[in-house]
C-alpha cells in the first residue's frame, strides 16, 4: 500500500485505534500487499464513542461488552447487573481502551 494510502487509512479510522499502535499500523499497512488492501480499507470498526455512549446508558446490562465482542463479560455484566453497579462505574472507565484494543487486533488478524 502506498504512503497516501496508508496516511489515508490512519486520517479516517486512527481514532478506532490505541494511540501507541500507530506507528505499527502505518508499517504494517506500508508492507500491506495489494491483494488485502480493498478488503483492509473495506473493514468496518466499533466506534469508541459509541462504546461510552452505549456504557453510560446500558452498561449495566452488559450492552458495551456485547458490542465489541465480549460475550462472557457481557453475560456476566448482565447477570450481576454491572456488578451491583461498581462494574459498571470501572468500565466507564475502561471500555473505550477494551473497544481500541479490540479493533486494533481485528485490523492486526485480517492484515496477517
């Protein structure tokens, strides 16, 4: 993939990402044969905002969980009612970096 490309890439779904894999990405990507490209700059990924959005409002049913693939921590949110709520109030917290992380290994899985 060429550097505009690449810098393309990283302009439109750097924030669905940790700030600290983007050097990683830019020359994972740089390497990126062009038989992956369309299908890399094709994907789809769970947006962080949306994630606390989602948190603030249905964290306790484990909804945040769900939507990026945490079926067991979203079963066990749901049946503890977020934990009494105290796990709800840590992943306030913490589903924004769950939800980068999460996106971050889904791009490293389809690049190979």
């Amino acid at each position: 993939m060429n550097a505009d490309k690449v810098n393309l890439f990283i302009a439109s779904k750097g924030d669905n990402f940790p700030s600290e894999s983007i050097p990683m990405i830019k020359e994972r990507l740089t390497n990126l044969s062009d038989d992956n490209e369309l299908a890399v700059m094709a994907m789809d990924f769970t947006n962080p905002v949306l994630t606390i959005v989602l948190s603030v409002f249905f964290g306790e049913l484990g909804v945040d969980r769900f939507i990026i693939g945490d079926i067991g921590l979203g079963i066990g949110k749901l049946l503890t009612g977020g934990g009494c709520g105290v796990w709800w109030l840590i992943d306030l917290f913490l589903i924004m970096g769950a939800t980068k992380k999460k996106n971050f290994e889904k791009l490293m899985t389809a690049i190979g």
